[in-house]
C-alpha cells in the first residue's frame, strides 16, 4: 500500500498548502519523519551545516541547494560571472566575443558589478569614467531591498574607501559587504512607469544541469513616476520596492512589437533572453554548485528591461515570494508551485532521491525545458562532457550554442 | 446618367469646399510656390508640370488620402434639398428619442452640479495650475475624493431607453407570427441578411488568409504570413489611405498597426498638431470642469481594475481630459444624431447669446467611456499622437455607439442586426434564452457598445478594431457577438436563469475573434 507523502513548511502560504492538501500529503512536524520539506534558506543552512551532522535519507528531499547563495547572494553571482567570463576567454571561446568598446557581446547581462570594500579601487577606476553616473548599493546578505540606496559621488561612500585602507586582514563580517552596480537610468517604460521582470527557474539537478524556466512570468511596475532627476534618490523606496501589481509577459510583447518594431523585440525574447537565464546557471554556478541529489530549487529571476530592449539580470532570488495581491497573480503561483511539484515529485509518491530525475513531457505544466544537459549529451555524442574541469568548459559553451533549439528553449 | 452626374459635380464641390479650409490646402499652395523655382517647371505647361511635381513628391497622395478621408468619414447630402437635421439623421422619431435622452443626461447632469455644489466649469486658481502642471505625467497618483460622483450614466440605462423605442408609423400587430421579432428592440430597421455580410465581408472568407487565423504558430509564414506583411510594407511605403484600408480587412501585423492606422485615419504627426495638444493641455492647466471628475471617476473604476490596461491610467487622464476641451469634435455633430448639449452662462438662461456648449467638446463621458482609449495605448506610447488616434477613432465610430439613430452603424442598428442573426440562425438558442428570462441583448449590449474592449484579449481586440477599420464599419460586432453565442450555444441551452446565462458568457479572454467569425459567417449551415 503506497503511503502517503509527508510534508513540513516554513512557509504558510496558501498556494503551497494547498497544493500538498490537493495531492492527499500528510502535514507532519520538522520533528518527525517527513518526506518533503519546503524550507526557508534559514532552516537550509542549519540543517546542510557541519555542526548539524543532519543527514538526508533517500525519500526525502528539499527545496534548496546547500550553497545555493553561489547564485542568489549578490557579490557571489558576480564572483561567479567574472569567474566564468575569464574561463572563456582564457580559452578563447566565441562567447567571450567583445565589441569594438571592449563589452562582451553575449556575457554583458549583468549590470557593471564590483564588491565593497574589496573593489574599491577597481570601483573607482570605473567610476571616474562615467562621473554623471548613478550607481546602486546592495548589501549582500540582506533580501527584498532592504538597505539599498543610490549614490552618485564618490563621497557617499567614503565609508567603505576608509575601511579598504584599514589591515586587509580584519575580516569584514558578511553583512557589512555590499556589491555597488550601474543603475540601469534608462530603462523601459511603458505607460511612463518603469517596472520590472520576474521569471522563474526550476532547477532539479545540477549534475547533469536540468533546469526548466516558466511560460510565464511578471512584470512589476511602480506606482510612482519615473524620473531621473537625483532629487529622486531620496524617495528610492518608493521607486524600486513598491510594486502594483502584475501583468503577463505576452502582452509585453505585443506592446513592444507594436511600439517598437517586430525585430528588436524578436532580438530581445528570442536571442538575449536565451543566453543569460542559461549562463548564469550553466557557466557560472554549475562548476561550483553542490549539486545535492536531495534537492532541487525554484528561483526568481529579476530582470530589467533598458531603452534599448537589452535584459540585465539584477537578482537572482532563492525563495521567490509566494504571497499574492491580485486572483491572478494567487493563479500563476498556484500552477506554478503545481507544475513544480509534478517534476520533482513524480507522480506525487514518496521521493526516491536515487531517481534519474527526467520527467516525462506531459508533466512540465507551463514549464519548458531550458536546458537539459543529458538530453544534449545524447545529441551530441561526439563531445566528451564527463570531465567538467576548466578547459572544457569552452567545449561546453560552443556546444550550447550549436545545439541550439534542442537543448535550449527560448523565452515565449 | 445626368443626375449621376450631377450628383458627382456636387460632391466635388462640396468636398472642395471643405479641403480649400485645411491646413492641407495652404500647404499644397506653398509647394506650388516653391515648385516655381525649380528648371523643370515651365511657364508654357505650368499646370502639367506642377501635377507632376505633386505626383513625385508625394504630394498629390496627401490630396488623395485627404480625400478619400472626407469621402469616408462625411456622408454627403442624399438629395440638395435636405435640411441639416436629415444629414444627422433622416428619421424624426429617432431624432426625437436622441433628443429626449440628451435632455435626461443633461437633467442628471446638472442635478449633481447642484447636490454637490459644484460649477459645471471653473477657473483654477494659479497655484493649483501649477501644481497639475508638475503632475501632469502622474495625474494617476492622485486620490481624489470621487465618492459622490456618479457616472451620469451606465450602458444599461441607454439600453432600456432603446427597448422602448418605437416607430409611429409602424403597425406591429398583436398576433405573433413567425416573422414576429422576438427580441428586444421593436423598430424596423434593414439591416443585412447573412448573405448580404458574406459579400460585405467577403475578405474574412473561408479561401482568403487573415491575421489571426493563418499566423498561428503551427501555420508555416511562407504560406500567408511573410507575404501579407510584405504587402503591409509596401502599403505603408506608398502612403495610400484607400489602399490601407483595403488592406487591414485581412488583418494587420502588429509591427505595422500604429502606422497603418495612423495611414488610415489621415493622422499625420505635424508640428500643428503637437501645438494644437499643448494648447488643450494649457487649458486643462487653466480651467476644471466637472466632467473631469466624471473622467477621473470613470477611469479609476474600469481601466485602472483592468489586468492589462492599468499601467496605461496616466495617458488615459492626458487623451481624456484634452479631450473634453476640444472644440473641433464639435464638428462631428454635423453627421451625428446627437447634439451637443447647451448650457448657460448663470443668470442668463435661455439666452442664446449666453450658451456655451458644455463640455466644450459636447461629449458627455458614461460609465466605460475610457475603455475607447485603453487599447490604443498598446500602439501609441506619445501622448499627443494617441490623442489623434483616439480623436479620429471617436468621430469616426465610437460616437456612433452611444446615440440613437437608423444609422446601420448606429447602435441601435447593431443590436437588430445582432437578435435577428440570432433568432434567424439560431433559434432554439434564442427561444430557449427567452423563456428563461435571458434576452440575449442584455447580456451581449454590454460588448457592443464598448466595442468588446476590455472583455476581449488585448491582441484579438486589436484584430477586430482592424476589420472596423478596414471595412468602415461597426456591423462587425453584432456579427462577433452572435458568433459568441453561437460558439457557447451547447453551455447556454442548458442554462435555467439570466444570472446563469450570464456566468457562461462572463469571460471571454481566451476567445479568438478570427475563426469565430469564419465560422458563423462562412461554416454555419443555414
């Protein structure tokens, strides 16, 4: 008699609850066994710590990757980037392909990016380069925008110049670090606002790399005005935290090919979308990901558009927000939580870690196959992927590119 | 033959004498002026070659698309003799149920002017203008105390003064027979049979490729799609309104939509135009009217609450608002049944020295008023070129939407057209419908009278309002609603209540437009 899965949250939301009550999964304490557990990132560093001694048995699994802050802490997605993009270089793959100003034409997605005080100097090199720019601080270990602000002089951040001239071997305690980027001051507007992406990604193994991205997705706008004017610098919490409500991509799309053209906006969903969602998980963060078979991991992507229809990634977030504000928006994170757990708990019964986590097509809901790394493999056979060492990491890149429509999907 | 003739020497003169007034006119004599000193032009074949200048600059397709554009858009005088009131409408009891109902709305009107207290029109005080002018981007952040205005009034009001609506000449008879109209409006209008729509709408036909049809993902382009939009290039490149029009009836891509309509409309993006906006918008700055309430009120209550169109609320304020101001709408009423409505500077009622038409612009918004705008916002993202649109759009079509008249554009047309379509092609459906106390008309009124906006999605919107465009008509949205019932025929039979009736017909997003009407014009079995 097959029995039913246990469940455990730390989050009570509505659109879990009542997806693991609608699958007939029992609700049993943290104490007790369970078979599923959707953890916040608090509880995942207690129980994947070395002083915890926790071990996972094979019927159970988990919603995060032990290090998953490798992509969705903001200096380490940048640390990783950087890694990636000099790995490519060294080996001269055509990814790593620069324009005639020195900008990487398929690995510029992400916002120009130092970490403080680390990169001082390095951030104040490229500073002077662009004086009249405005650049945004983040500190690193904090979520949903708290502790942002912008600065457009050097003096703003004095603190952290004082701090990178002090004994370099004072260990600067992780909360005071923060990663300064460009801030996009031109970005897309529509209906004068400006706003924002979010996408989700679900990741149910790293080795080999499966990872699916969601049809569909938000655009979130401000319910202030945008304006560039620095007076507006003060009144940023207003600008980049609030957030109206949602919209679904498509109509983004026609809104764009009717305004601007059916080319650029082909460019923009069809090309640059397809680089970095992938990239940033393939290139950057596989090498270094613990790939746990006890978890898998659904993130949110952040993603600005500018003026010119190029994507930044801004954020790469590990517990994307499940709360609602409209039936819609309450809609999609139900089928989004739904196509979830279709794929990472098939059929819905007792996890065995020890399966080879391919889903049938039937299962994946709105999700669509970003990348899967073994269905590539067996296309392309001739190329040797077991070692995932650097020098083949090039191997890998060209490979991606060639397979193009097999292995990757592109944004709809 | 001599009364063609005379009738075309009519329409010449007519036309001409209104184009000598454009800006237009005063352009082509300057490029004639200016011609005169190029070598080509002589003094022995001036006129030859002055054409022929016009023809290769473009000019003489600016005439033409002027043209075209007037012959459209004003019907012409059906007999010299005619008074003014017939080129409204010829009809005198619609005339007098237009005018009874503009007497209700302005009553109502001015009721809530007196309950509250307020001026119908104001002066700001330059403060104030100063600070409307610094919001002018983000009128939508403003959180007016609205709760005592009501829309003056809802589509629904308008739908019961159509229901009694009844012609004096005309003897019904109290036997039912089954050439009896079952439905709800009891005048007789001609409206079209399904084989005259199959000829009129002949380029939506089962043979002929359509946007929204044959551009589906699974259709290879090369069959239909590449070469439509090839064509679509080619139009817009020869700048020809007549040929645009023609074009969009099978549908436009959505890269070329914004210029074809603009091509369509006779909207050109001139520095005129842009200062005729700014002057609107300065008298925004200067004076409130009341309506602007009804406008904020109307806008917060149905665009902002719209999933896709709230982003667009800002424009909508800016489109709206100049609107109202706009004196040169008045010129519509000329082929409108309405009229604008009158009123009076205080103390001096009745005095036509002292009328002023109120709003300026003599258009009273209702309730859904705003959602006219709202899906022009996905094409046009610059404020005075939307207005142009939505300007043109108005006086074109919409205004026919909401007045009383035998126009076979008219709403009140539109919704014959719609319950004879019905009962004729359906009847089970229809009989079944009105046992229960659901007439068809009052669920399906509601989207006509919007022109489906906001009940359909944004794309399959646009796809319609192609097809208006494209055959100068609205009759296209009686047919649509037809086809949606015919398309949920099999739910609404077993339906038992209106509220019922209602649930299966509440949303239609997920509808498409272009094989609806296929279907129920080309593949239904009569």
């Amino acid at each position: 008699m097959a029995s039913k899965v246990k469940w455990v949250t730390d989050i009570e939301k509505s659109v879990l609850i009542n997806n693991f009550e609608k699958r007939g999964w029992v609700q049993v304490t943290e104490n007790e066994d369970w078979n599923f557990y959707w953890m916040s990132v608090q509880t995942i560093r207690n129980v994947f710590s070395l002083e915890a001694g926790y071990r996972l048995s094979d019927d159970q699994i988990v919603n995060h990757f032990p290090n998953h802050y490798e992509l969705t802490r903001k200096d380490l997605m940048v640390k990783n980037i950087k890694r990636y993009r000099k790995e490519l270089e060294k080996e001269g793959s055509p990814l790593a392909e620069k324009d005639e100003n020195g900008k990487y034409i398929y690995l510029d997605f992400v916002p120009v990016t130092f970490m403080l005080p680390a990169d001082y100097n390095l951030f104040v090199e490229e500073f002077r380069k662009s004086p009249s720019s405005t650049w945004i601080m983040k500190p690193c270990g904090k979520a949903q925008g708290k502790g942002i602000f912008l600065i457009n002089k050097l003096s703003q951040i004095k603190k952290w110049s004082r701090d990178s001239k002090t004994s370099s071997f004072v260990s600067q305690s992780s909360k005071e670090a923060y990663v300064i980027s460009l801030y996009i001051s031109n970005p897309l507007l529509i209906g004068g606002r400006k706003f924002d992406l979010r996408l989700y990604v679900l990741v149910s193994t790293y080795r080999p790399l499966r990872c699916y991205v969601y049809k569909l997705g938000f655009c979130r706008f401000c319910t202030v005005k945008y304006t560039p004017s620095t007076s507006e610098l003060d009144n940023m919490f207003v600008m980049i935290i609030n957030f109206h409500g949602g919209g679904l991509v498509n109509n983004l799309r026609l809104y764009l090919e009717s305004t601007r053209g059916k080319e650029v906006t082909g460019k923009l969903f069809d090309e640059n979308g397809n680089y970095f969602a992938e990239s940033s998980l393939w290139g950057c963060v596989c090498p270094v990901m613990n790939n746990d078979k006890h978890c898998f991991e659904c993130y949110g992507y952040d993603i600005i558009i500018d003026d010119k229809l190029k994507p930044w990634l801004i954020e790469v977030n590990a517990s994307p927000s499940l709360t609602s504000s409209t039936a819609n928006d309450r809609i999609l994170k139900y089928n989004l939580i739904n196509d979830t757990l279709n794929i990472v708990v098939p059929n819905g019964e007792i996890p065995d870690c020890k399966w080879n986590k391919s889903p049938p097509k039937e299962v994946l809901g709105n999700y669509e196959i970003l990348c899967d790394e073994e269905l590539a493999q067996t296309e392309g056979a001739e190329r040797d992927l077991r070692n995932r060492s650097g020098p083949s990491i090039g191997l890998k890149g060209s490979r991606t590119r060639e397979t193009g429509k097999t292995a990757l999907t592109t944004w709809k | 033959m001599l009364q063609e003739e005379e009738d075309l020497s009519l329409t010449i003169a007519h036309i001409v004498q209104k184009l000598k007034g454009s800006r237009l006119y005063s352009q082509l004599e300057r490029q004639a002026w200016v011609s005169l000193q190029k070598p080509e032009i002589k003094l022995e074949s001036l006129k030859e070659d002055i054409k022929e200048f016009f023809r290769i600059t473009g000019w003489e397709k600016k005439l033409q698309n002027a043209v075209y554009s007037e012959l459209t858009v004003f019907p012409l005088p059906r007999h010299p003799a005619a008074p003014p009131e017939h080129l409204k409408e010829p009809l005198v009891y619609m005339r007098k149920a237009q005018g009874s109902w503009e007497k209700r709305i302005l009553k109502s009107l001015n009721s809530m002017c007196t309950e509250l207290s307020i001026p119908l029109a104001r002066k700001r005080p330059v403060v104030e203008q100063k600070e409307l002018l610094n919001k002018w981007n983000e009128m939508g952040t403003d959180e007016p105390d609205l709760s005592l205005f009501r829309p003056v009034y809802a589509p629904k009001d308008f739908l019961e003064v159509l229901i009694n609506l009844r012609n004096p000449n005309y003897e019904n008879g109290d036997h039912l027979n089954l050439r009896t109209h079952l439905g709800l409006i009891q005048v007789p209008l001609k409206v079209k049979y399904i084989s005259e729509l199959k000829d009129y709408f002949i380029e939506l036909s089962l043979n002929t490729g359509q946007l929204g049809i044959d551009d589906a993902t699974q259709v290879p382009p090369e069959l239909f799609e590449n070469e439509h939009v090839r064509l679509g290039q080619k139009v817009l490149a020869e700048q020809d309104s007549a040929a645009a029009q023609q074009y969009v009836r099978q549908g436009s891509p959505t890269a070329l939509r914004a210029e074809l309509w603009a091509l369509i409309l006779n909207v050109s993006n001139q520095p005129e135009d842009l200062l005729y906006y700014e002057q609107l918008k300065s008298n925004v700055i200067q004076h409130d009217l009341l309506v602007d309430s009804l406008i904020y009120k109307d806008v917060k209550l149905t665009a902002s609450n719209d999933d896709y169109y709230f982003v667009f609320e800002d424009y909508l304020y800016q489109v709206l608002l100049c609107f109202s101001r706009d004196t040169s709408v008045l010129g519509h009423f000329a082929y409108n049944s309405a009229s604008p409505p009158k009123s009076y500077i205080r103390g001096k009622l009745g005095m036509e020295d002292y009328a002023v038409f109120y709003p300026p612009n003599g258009v009273i918004p209702f309730h859904g008023f705003s959602m006219y705008v709202a899906p022009l916002c996905f094409l046009y993202h610059e404020p005075s070129k939307l207005y142009q649109i939505f300007r043109e759009m108005y006086v074109r079509f919409f205004f026919r939407l909401h007045s009383i008249s035998s126009h076979h554009s008219g709403i009140v047309s539109l919704c014959f057209l719609f319950e004879t379509l019905l009962q004729t092609h359906l009847p089970q459906l229809f009989y079944h419908l009105r046992e229960i106390g659901a007439q068809p008309l009052r669920i399906s009124f509601k989207w006509m009278v919007r022109a489906f906006s906001g009940y359909l999605a944004t794309d399959q919107l646009l796809l319609l309002w192609d097809r208006i465009l494209g055959y100068n008509s609205l009759e296209i949205l009686a047919v649509l609603a037809a086809a949606v019932f015919a398309f949920r025929a099999v739910n609404l039979m077993e339906v038992t209540s209106l509220a019922a009736a209602e649930a299966v017909l509440a949303d239609l997003s997920t509808l498409k437009v272009m094989p609806l009407l296929q279907i129920f014009l080309f593949a239904t079995v009569t």
